[in-house]
C-alpha cells in the first residue's frame, strides 16, 4: 500500500469516528468540507440554514393561477446519454427548451424555502431518486451538492478545483467556465468541466454522495487561457466542448479518449461564453460572438462545419451581456429551426432554418423580429421554445449584484415571438413591459401554462419575486416575495421546476426555493 493510499484510509476512518461524536451543524459542516478535500464527498447530512428573507415588502400579489396548458406542442426528444428532459441540466433538454411537460406551483398559499451555502447553484438537477444535484460556485470556486429537494438539507459536497488566477479586469460575476454549465447522464453521474482544464465524470456513491470515476484531461491541447465553457453529448454520445476564449470546438470520445477540436479565430470573433445545443442527426449548434455555426463530426470525431451565418450586430458590449455578440445559447426548435437572440440595437429574436441543404425556394433566415426600446434591449438567456413559441427576456443592465442593489432596477421586458403557420416568417404575441427580469434563466410548464421567471422590484430594500407570467396573455398572474437585498440576486443562475409542485433557483447565497401550500 502506497503512503498516500493509507493516508487516505486513514483519513476516511477518521472521519467516520469523528461522525459519531458530531452533533452540530457547524462541526457536521466542517466534516464534509473535510473529506472533499480527500477526494471523496461528504456523507453526513447537514441541516439547511435558511437565508434571512426580510418582509418589509408585499408577500404576494396576484392571484391563485388556473392552468392553462399549452397543447398541441410536439414533444422534445431526449438524448438517450442523458438523464431524461428536465432533470438533466440547466437548460432541461439538448435542444436547450426551458420547457417542462409536468405541473409547477400555481401560487396556491405559496410558501418560500431557502438554504445558505457557499456559492450561487446556478445549474440544478434532479437525480432518479429525487435529490438535488447541483454545482454552487463562489469566490473561491465551484463544489458539487447532494440537497434533500423537501428540506435543502445538504447530502453531501465534492469538492471540484477552485478558481485559478483572475485576470485583472475580470468580472468573476459573468465567469459561467469550469462548472457553469453541467450536466446529468443517464447514469446519475455528473459530467462537468474543471477550472484546470479537465473534464471529469463523478458517480453517486451509495446513499449520499460523490465518487471521481473518469478524468479526461485536455491540458495538453488548450491553453492557459482557453477555459472550458460547457460539454453536452451529441446524439451519437461524442461528447462536445467549447471554450470561452479563441472559440474552441473540441470533441471528447469518452471510451478512447480521442480528442479532436478546431479554433475558430480570436477573441474578437471566436467568443463562446454560453452553451450549445445538440440536436437530432448529430447536429450542434454553438454562437460565438459573431456567428452561429451548425457542426457535425466527421468519421473520425472531429468537428466540422456544416453552414454558418453571421446574425446581426452592433458591436458593442451592451450591459447585461458578457461580451458583444449574443447572449443566448442557442435552442433547437420543432419544425426544423434554431433561434437566438442577436446583438442589435434594438435586438432581434432571429430564427435560421436548421436544414445542411436548403430547397431553392429557401433562405436561412426565417425572421428577425426586433424586441424592447433601443438602448435598452440585451439578453443573457437561451429563449424558452414551445412548439412556434419563443419566449424571450430583457437583461439589459446587470453586469454585477452592484446593478441591482441599492435600488437599482435594469430595463424591464419579456415578449412571446411565434414562427407564422406557414414558416414564413414571425410575429410578435405579446409583450410584458411591467416586469424588470435582471438575469434569470426563466422556464415554462406546458401543464399549467405558467411561466416562472424572478423579477426585482423597486424599493431602497430590494425586493425579489418569484414570478408567474400567462403564456397565453403575458399578463402577470401572481408574485411573491423571495426575499430582499443581494443575498437574494440570482446572478444568472436558472429556475428548475420539480415534479412535485416546487421551484428552486440559486441566488448569490445559497438556494432559494417555492411551493405551494397544503
């Protein structure tokens, strides 16, 4: 037995004497952050702390929803390498909807949760047996949780590398690389890119907790400054992954271990600081700074073009967006098309046609639908896609909590946009000028009809809501206070709806959580 293999013996037995004379919260705390940092997570429950809420603003406002589903909506395809739609990663599906086919809360003696942690648990996920499995990031860097979904009690923690040098001048608030974006195959492990340049596959490890089972390392095909953004599995299983900086299209074979990858240009037109999309027939769909590109690998894994378009743009780095181009990941929709957000001024919603060969009657571009007021439009969100639908959000304004604390308010606005019957073209539904959404990832029921977003309102306080929008009308339909002041900036993160009736979002914090009551 090696030195360090026994130390490590020694430190798990350690740890379990210790568990039995552990009787408080802090000390149960402190057992776990223990034994991440051996490698292995913690296994001892930790009682949810709630964060403080303050009540000097309404609780609620509104009314009980009725549902309203949303019918006739053809059903989003699960990648079979992933856990099934709406529990596998922050933006529920491949395709990157933001759409759920069961119920969510309809405001019904709406009761709030919350529980205090370490970091921001911007992507959430809910494993076969229920459980939260989230990664939560804060200064020092991201760790991987186990949360009870009824309590927001803590199962257990493992710990991934912690943030490397930050370059001066940077916003760690807009930094979503190494462990941003995550996501939950079919298997219960997490799959998720490292701050160190790696990608690693964590199984669960019996009742509660974590277990390193694959490290692949790309170390030695990306540079230091080439941060991992994201990494989602295509149709066919190749596991894809993008970087931030210089635009590095990579492709993972997770059985040899094959890595294969272009770079599509400099920072100045190869940016990809959001997700992607994979959809059917091994398309993938990634939007740098200028263009959004389709990719398919060749035979031999690596990645290659198959059309690209170059959206609109005023070139400037609006506020509310982390670089100057579009602030969307992209999203597949049923039909045959793909939708983003363009980096205009006003901005567009813009639909292109996913189709490799188009008939000669066809263009790329479907439409282009301008949304908001000039000089004050941005978006940092995918859209929601319902069937023809597409929800979209305004975020222009939050750069950092700074934006909306102290009063502060960003530029309000979400708007329905539907693809016209006839595929040609789009119109604008509706829009909501009344609600001020600064950066949530805000998600539909098509069982309800509700769309939940978080909203700021004003008030030297602070104030944050949940929030519940018609589809069908766009009319606000009820609101009910989160809490008040930054601790309760979600910063980004997205809402995850549960089977059970109850919604969850990571804020600056910790985890905040609402349900209906009985």
């Amino acid at each position: 037995m090696t030195p360090a293999r026994a130390g490590f013996r020694f430190g798990l037995a350690a740890l379990r004497r210790l568990t039995f004379v552990a009787v408080g919260t802090r000390v149960r705390r402190t057992l776990i952050v223990m034994a991440a940092a051996l490698g292995v997570s913690g296994t001892v429950a930790v009682a949810a702390t709630p964060i403080p809420s303050g009540l000097s603003s309404p609780v609620f406002a509104g009314s009980r929803a009725r549902p309203q589903p949303v019918r006739g909506i053809p059903s989003t395809p699960r990648n079979r390498f992933m856990a099934p739609n709406g529990r596998s990663e922050i933006h529920n599906d491949a395709w990157q909807t933001d759409g759920y086919v069961w119920d969510g809360p309809l405001g019904r003696s709406a009761q709030t949760f919350s529980a205090s942690l370490s970091g921001d648990c911007g992507s959430i996920t809910f494993d076969t047996r229920g459980r939260i499995v989230t990664i939560c990031i804060g200064l020092g860097g991201p760790a991987l949780l186990m949360l009870d979904p009824r309590t927001l009690d803590t199962l257990a923690t493992f710990n991934l590398p912690p943030r490397q040098v930050v370059r001066p001048g940077a916003n760690v608030f807009q930094d979503f690389t190494g462990g941003g974006y995550f996501y939950l195959d079919r298997f219960n492990r997490v799959v998720t890119s490292t701050t160190t340049h790696h990608i690693w596959v964590i199984a669960e490890a019996g009742s509660s907790g974590f277990r390193l089972v694959r490290d692949y390392s790309l170390t030695r095909v990306l540079s230091s400054r080439e941060n991992l953004t994201s990494a989602l599995p295509d149709s066919n299983g190749l596991l894809w992954f993008v970087t931030k900086t210089d635009g590095v299209v990579g492709t993972l074979n997770l059985k040899a271990g094959r890595i294969r990858m272009v770079r599509l240009g400099s920072r100045s037109v190869g940016e990809i600081e959001n997700s992607f999309a994979t959809g059917q027939n091994d398309g993938v769909y990634i939007a740098t700074n200028r263009k959004l590109y389709r990719f398919a690998a060749d035979p031999g894994g690596r990645p290659r073009i198959t059309w690209q378009v170059r959206y609109p743009n005023s070139l400037e780095h609006k506020p509310g967006q982390v670089d100057d181009g579009t602030g969307t990941t992209p999203t597949v929709m049923a039909g045959g098309y793909v939708s983003i957000t363009d980096n205009a001024d006003p901005m567009d919603v813009v639909v292109y046609r996913t189709a490799v060969r188009l008939a000669p009657h066809q263009r790329r571009m479907v439409c282009k639908v301008p949304l908001f007021n000039r000089g004050a439009s941005a978006n940092e969100n995918s859209l929601i896609a319902a069937g023809r639908s597409m929800i979209v959000e305004n975020n222009y304004g939050y750069a950092d909590p700074s934006s909306a604390s102290g009063g502060r308010l960003t530029a309000p606005g979400i708007a329905r946009i539907d693809i016209n019957r006839d595929g040609r073209g789009c119109h604008r539904v509706w829009t909501n000028n009344s609600v001020r959404i600064p950066t949530a990832v805000s998600k539909l029921s098509l069982a309800n009809g509700l769309i939940y977003t978080y909203t700021k309102g004003p008030g030297t306080n602070d104030p944050w809501y949940w929030t519940a929008i018609s589809f069908k009308t766009g009319g606000t339909v009820w609101k009910r206070l989160s809490g008040t002041g930054v601790s309760h900036d979600n910063n980004y993160a997205g809402i995850a709806v549960a089977p059970w009736h109850t919604a969850y979002l990571g804020v600056i914090s910790g985890i905040v959580a609402l349900r209906d009551g009985r």
